[in-house]
C-alpha cells in the first residue's frame, strides 16, 4: 500500500520514500509524489535519488492492480534499488505543472460547453474534451474568449471528499463516464470551481484558475455523430 502524497498535495515535487519491491515493471514505494496515469491524465516522470548517490530515472508512472498500488517505471537499463533502500522521490515539476494546468483547464471548459462529457484526454502543453453535442453549434472564438475570462477571474479551485453513496446518488458528478473517478474506498474526492464547475475527479489540479495561463482553442472536430471534440492549447 502506497501512500499518495498527490492526491491532499498536488503542490508537492519531492518526498522522502521507502523501496517495497522491485519487479519487471517497475518500484513500489511506501509512499509517493508521482501520479499514475489515469482519469485522462498521464503519470508523472522523474528521478528517485538514492543515498548512495546513485539515481534512477522514472520515464513513466502507472497504477497496479491493488488499491493506491503506484508502479515507478524505470528508464530501460536502469540498475534497480533494493527493497528496503532509502531515497528521495521527485517529480518533473516543469512538465507536472503543465499538466496540473491543463488538465483544470479542461474542468473550465465542461462548464463553458453545455452537453456531456464523452471523452478526455490531457497531454503537455495542450488537452482535449469531447462532447455529446449536436450539429456545428459550438463557436470556437466564443469558447476560446469565456475560457480565458474564466481563467482570468482567478477562481479557487478545491477539492473536497463525499462518500461512494453519496455520488451515487448524484450520478452527474460524474462528467465524464470513460474516465470515472476511482470509487470503492468508500469516499470519492470532488474538485470545485467555486460557482463554475463542480465534478468527482482524481487528477492533480492548480489550486486557482489564474495559475493556468492564456489558452487558445485550436480546433473543432467531429469525431462521428454528435460528438465535437474541442482540442486547447497554451496560448
Ligand atoms: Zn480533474
């Protein structure tokens, strides 16, 4: 069992860490910074610094089959830490803030977009959502410009815990089906826009829309009947 640092600190670069096993797919760790990919969002990169002054450098970070299981995935030829090695786990910090950026950007955007959320992705530097919206409805200028005077507001952005029954019983927490928060440890975490979004995510998010930046809306695509796909990008 790994405890994950992200998820109450998504402002968190680096952690004192414990090694508890080592396989081919990579280091698990007693507790850690790096997100595993998911919800649309993908795993962390960075280095474990040993004491030893060795260092291992994470190309990737992806979630095993136990609960909170968090597997570092080692560059290829990387020598291994054994189980019981002491070291520090640090992020990318750079590309993880992109990240963070981004993906509330995408929080911003299912509330400027009315219709439901099919599909996400984030990726760095730029993100994705796609909508179930009919026809050529969605302007892009208009969106690109509710978007940035959002963003700009300055909005806090936080997270808080409500019980599996709970979201059950308000299913439209959930705004994007294929990319569903991770439910069954009896509390799921909800990420508010104080007065603009509302939704049960698991990702790592700034903690005020400010923080993001200028974003422009690229493209529109249709991707098949009723579905719009609104690709974004850093202006
Ligand atoms: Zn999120």
């Amino acid at each position: 069992m790994t405890e994950l640092l992200f998820r109450d600190d998504a402002y968190a670069r680096s952690c004192d860490a414990r090694v508890l096993a080592v396989d081919g797919r990579g280091i698990r760790l007693d507790r850690t910074v790096f997100y595993p990919v998911g919800g649309g969002q993908p795993g962390d990169t960075g280095v474990l610094r040993l004491s030893s002054g060795q260092s291992v450098m994470i190309v990737d970070t992806v979630k095993g089959e136990a609960r909170d299981e968090v597997i570092h995935v080692a560059a290829p030829g990387s020598a291994f830490p054994e189980p019981g090695t002491e070291l520090v786990a640090e992020i990318d910090w750079e590309r993880r803030h992109r990240l963070m950026r981004m993906h509330t950007c995408l929080h911003l955007l299912c509330a400027v977009v009315p219709g439901a959320v099919t599909g996400g992705q984030v990726a760095d530097g730029r993100g994705r959502l796609d909508f179930d919206v009919p026809g050529s409805s969605l302007d892009k200028d208009a969106i690109g410009a509710r978007l940035n005077q959002l963003i700009a507001a300055g909005h806090q952005v936080m997270p808080r815990w409500i019980s599996d029954d709970e979201l059950a019983a308000q299913p439209e927490l959930v705004r994007t089906m294929s990319v569903k928060p991770p439910t069954g440890s009896g509390r799921v975490r909800l990420i508010e826009i104080a007065g603009v979004d509302l939704q049960a995510c698991g990702g790592t998010h700034v903690a005020n829309t400010s923080e993001i930046g200028f974003v422009a809306v690229i493209k529109i695509e249709n991707k098949g009947r009723q579905n719009r796909r609104i690709n974004i990008a850093f202006a």
